[in-house]
C-alpha cells in the first residue's frame, strides 16, 4: 500500500480570501462555490496539487504550518507581485545554487519562491 497526496490543506480565518490570494499568486481558478468556510484550487478541474482553505475556529499552538516552495525565471519579479497581493517579505537566502525568498501570506502562512542561482 503507498500513500499519495490529494491536497495541500490551509487551515484559515477566511477560506475564500485564502483561496483568492493563492488563486492570483499561481494564476489558477478558484473552484465554484467557495465560501469564507471552505474554498479549494484544482479540485473540480483535475489541476494538481489540488489546494484546500479551510476555516478552523482557532489557530493551534505548535501545529504545523503550511510550506510550499514555488519555483520561476524571474524570482525579483513574482516576489514583488506576492507582495503586492498582500505578502509579507520574511528574508532572502541563497544556498546551494539556489536563490529564494521566504514569505508569508496575509494569513501568516510561510511559503518561498525561488530560482536557480
């Protein structure tokens, strides 16, 4: 038996308004019907990763947060448009041949955006 992803999960305040940002920031459609309570990406579309918001009623201490790395030509270019979209700037690392940055999104969800050094 092997296990496989069916979606990356956000827990959130607002799931519509999660939705929105990541559906801007990957240039992916909201599927139908999301609400402040629950909204995903790729879902009704076969699109993969299948990304799901949902609103939880409190954030747990210590629970895991949700981390994607993203990757593109132009790293200066789409870190300032997640910025515009309501990100906020963590830090900048170059390692291993790779450049990235670390952001969070409006709701404090760590994720990097990177490019080949």
């Amino acid at each position: 038996m092997s296990l496989s992803i069916a979606a990356v999960t956000f827990d959130c305040i607002d799931a519509a308004a999660q939705a929105r940002f990541w559906s801007e920031l990957l240039g992916r459609a909201v599927d139908p019907d999301a609400s402040e309570f629950f909204a995903s990406i790729g879902r009704t579309s076969g699109e993969e990763p299948v990304l799901m918001f949902l609103k939880v009623g409190e954030r747990n201490p210590g629970k895991n947060v949700v981390h994607l790395d993203l990757h593109t030509a132009d790293r200066q270019a789409e870190v300032d448009r997640a910025i515009t979209l309501g990100a906020e700037h963590r830090g900048d690392f170059d390692e291993y041949g790779i450049v990235w940055t670390t952001l969070a999104d409006p709701e404090g969800n760590l994720f990097d955006i990177a490019t080949e050094a």
